[in-house]
C-alpha cells in the first residue's frame, strides 16, 4: 500500500493556461507569484487542469510542461486533471464539444457507451502520460473533473447498468495505459 503523506492543496484549474488565448486577463508572471504566496503559506500540492478545447494535445503538453518546471522550482506537486465533465470553462479535451450535452454542460453518457473516449481522451491522456512519465512534480494523473452519466434512464437519479459499465470500461483501460507510461504517478477519477 502507498502512504502519502497529509499536506495541504489548493485547486487552481487554469493555471496551465495563465498568458494564453483561453484567459486573455492573466500572465504568465502570476503563476510565479501565486507559487511564491502558496509556498509561503505551506501550500505543498496545486490541482491544476491539463487540458482546454481551443488548444491541441501537444499545445496542452507545453503548457503543462511550463507549470510543471514551475512546480518543481517551487518544491510543489500537481494534481494533474486531464478532463472536464463540464463544458462552461472550456478547460476539456479538444474534439469532445458535440457531447457536452447535457446538464450544465455534462459530457453525454453516450461518450462512454460509444466508447468515442477512445478517440479523443485515450490518445490525449497517454500523450500526457508519456511526456511526464517520471516527472516529479507531479502526484497523480486526474481523469476527469466532475464526470457524471447523464441523461439518466427515465428521469431516475440512478445510471442504466450499460453506462455504469461502460464508464467503468474507460477508467480501467485509460488508467492502465497511464500507469503503463507512467508507473510512478498515482491515478484517481476525480
């Protein structure tokens, strides 16, 4: 069993993407002065999103390459969420658009029944795995934020068995490909 010990986070999902086209009123210059009150407070883990839907996969890499060197100086680590379930800030994998459908934005369950993760989170997410395969800044790969299966069968507050499944389907497959490129790294679902 893995031990890790207790410290203190914060979650600041657009920190990958200070400077940039997706938050046109920050710089890249904040995310050192963020870093330098967090260290000063004892703040020891940042969760951070990896990805945005107006940036490529290798475009995403290079941002988080940029906070990863900045959590290492910092003597920080990063909760890497790969994926938003929600569509509202933007901060989710390119090409899923068509199936943030539903509820505030959720992705459809139809993205894990038809299981088109396969196209766009299974080759975005092992891109990453591999880029940062021994990176210490970093303490776990994050899946998706606030992943969800909707709509839901006949209006019920409970996921048919074939959702159920097929979500459970894509987080075994697409952590063992992480864990396979990246073995060190913790991964949850978030």
């Amino acid at each position: 069993m893995i031990t890790i010990p207790w410290r203190t986070g914060v979650n600041m999902r657009e920190f990958a993407f200070y400077g940039t086209s997706a938050l046109q009123h920050t710089s890249a210059e904040l995310q050192r002065r963020q870093l330098q009150s967090l260290r000063d407070l004892g703040i020891k883990v940042v969760r951070i999103f990896a990805s945005h839907r107006n940036f490529t996969t290798q475009q995403c890499i290079d941002r988080m390459r940029i906070s990863l060197a900045a959590f290492d100086e910092f003597d920080m680590q990063a909760i890497v969420c790969l994926d938003d379930g929600l569509s509202g800030a933007g901060f989710f994998i390119k090409g899923t658009d068509g199936y943030h459908n539903q509820t505030q934005g959720h992705l459809n369950a139809e993205y894990w029944t038809s299981s088109a993760w396969r196209t766009h989170h299974l080759p975005h997410t092992s891109a990453f795995a591999t880029a940062f395969a021994d990176h210490p800044a970093i303490l776990m790969w994050e899946l998706g934020n606030e992943y969800a299966l909707h709509p839901r069968d006949g209006g019920q507050r409970i996921p048919t068995r074939a959702q159920s499944a097929a979500f459970m389907k894509f987080a075994r497959i697409t952590s063992e490909a992480i864990k396979e490129r990246s073995p060190r790294h913790l991964v949850t679902t978030g």
